[in-house]
C-alpha cells in the first residue's frame, strides 16, 4: 500500500501565534505529527511512503533524512517548495503513479481505528477514488461534500446551505487523476478543493467515507484539541 504525506506548508498561523516548533515535529501524544502519521501507515501495511517538505524547515528535512538513512521505513522523501498542496502533491506523482494511494496533509488527526477501516474499505473500492468525510465542522474555510443516498460525491463547495459533510483531507485515488491534475496544474490553479472539483467534472466516480471526527492543525488552540480527542 502506498501512502503520501504533504508537509510543504509554512505553518504561518502557528507561528503567528507563537508556536516554535515546524508543524510536522509538532508534539501531540508524546509523538510528532510526521512520525503519528508514519508509524499508522507501517501499522496498515505502508510498502512505501512519498513525503515532500519544504526546504526552509531545515530540521524537519533533516529529521526525515535521518528516518531514511535507518531504513526501517520505506520513505521517498523530497525537499521542495511549493505554491499550495495541489502542486506538492503533483511533485510526488512520479512516485504514485503505478498503483492506488492513500494521501493525507501532515497535520490531520483522526482515531487509528476509523483510519485502519478506511484503509480496508479503500482496498475493496470499485470507484475512482475513496474520499475521507466529516460531519465535524471546525474548520475556517471548510470544503463542503455533497452526496447522493449512496454516498458518491456529486460536488464540492465553499459554501453550502444545508451542510452535511465537509472534506476531512484523506484522500484514496487511483494514478489516473494525475491527468486531471496536470490540467489543474496548466490551468494555474492553487488548491487542493479545485483539484476535487476537477475530478468530479472529469466524471471520476469519487466515494464518500464518513469519519466521524477528523480535523487540522492550523492553530496553537487545535494542538490541545488534538490531545484530548487523541487521549479518548
């Protein structure tokens, strides 16, 4: 099983707030965001890791180049920046583009259990993709899902007067929606949600997974969310 991290990002409302520490070495349940998120996707049977970072977070490049060189996970890493997490995820193509994966950004917290469900429904999907849901809506800018009685995903907006689900950023795609992406990418679109919507109108058959609470990183406040949802 494939899996990707996205850990480009500056962090900058953190830091706005005083936090010291790169959002991917961010402490929450005596681990870091980047090393939770790796020892869940060895605990589901990860066979390789793609991992981009930006190059201004020196100490996180060198902390993955340090789990690299001990071999003990199959990690792909690259030191890059980028514009938005659309584009990072277009720089680890190459290394995702042979079989299924799972996509996250580093800073998602969800509950092992509900994850390790998600893997397995993601195995078994017939569609194009398996896209990870919440009815939890924490978020400043959240990306609303629409869906059919039988949860495919017919439309993703900004705005939504009867609000169900929004995007939880757990993203299962097949190596086909590279195509859709690099059209994103000529067109000079930015976000990971235009993305999305792209998919839909390319007619990819997306699946929605409902995870009851899924959330990010984005403010000092959310680390100690984190920890108590985490600690239940």
């Amino acid at each position: 099983m494939k899996y990707a991290i996205l850990a480009a990002g500056h962090g900058s409302r953190l830091v706005q707030e005083g936090e010291t520490s790169p959002k991917p070495l961010i402490q929450v349940g005596g681990e870091s965001l980047i090393d939770r998120l790796l020892r869940v996707f060895m605990t589901n049977d990860a066979t390789e890791i793609a991992v981009i970072c930006n190059p201004q977070m020196t100490a996180v490049a060198a902390y993955l180049e340090t789990i690299q060189k001990a071999g003990r996970i199959p990690l792909r890493l690259m030191v890059r920046s980028t514009p938005s997490s659309m584009h990072s995820l277009w720089e680890l193509r190459h290394w995702l583009d042979e079989a299924p994966f799972i996509l996250t950004t580093v800073d998602t917290i969800f509950q092992e259990q509900a994850f390790a469900a998600y893997v397995q429904a993601f195995r078994q999907m017939t569609s194009d993709g398996l896209m990870g849901v919440t009815d939890y809506i924490d978020d400043e800018r959240p990306l609303y899902v629409s869906t059919d009685a039988a949860l495919r995903i017919t439309d993703f907006t900004d705005t939504s007067d009867r609000p169900h689900y929004i995007s939880a950023g757990i993203y299962g795609l097949t190596p086909r929606c590279f195509e859709t992406l690099g059209r994103c990418i000529e067109r000079g679109e930015q976000r990971m949600r235009n993305f999305q919507r792209a998919l839909i109108a390319d007619g990819f058959r997306l699946q929605a997974w409902p995870f009851s609470k899924v959330f990010d990183i984005d403010h000092v406040s959310d680390i100690q969310k984190a920890e108590q949802f985490l600690s239940v």
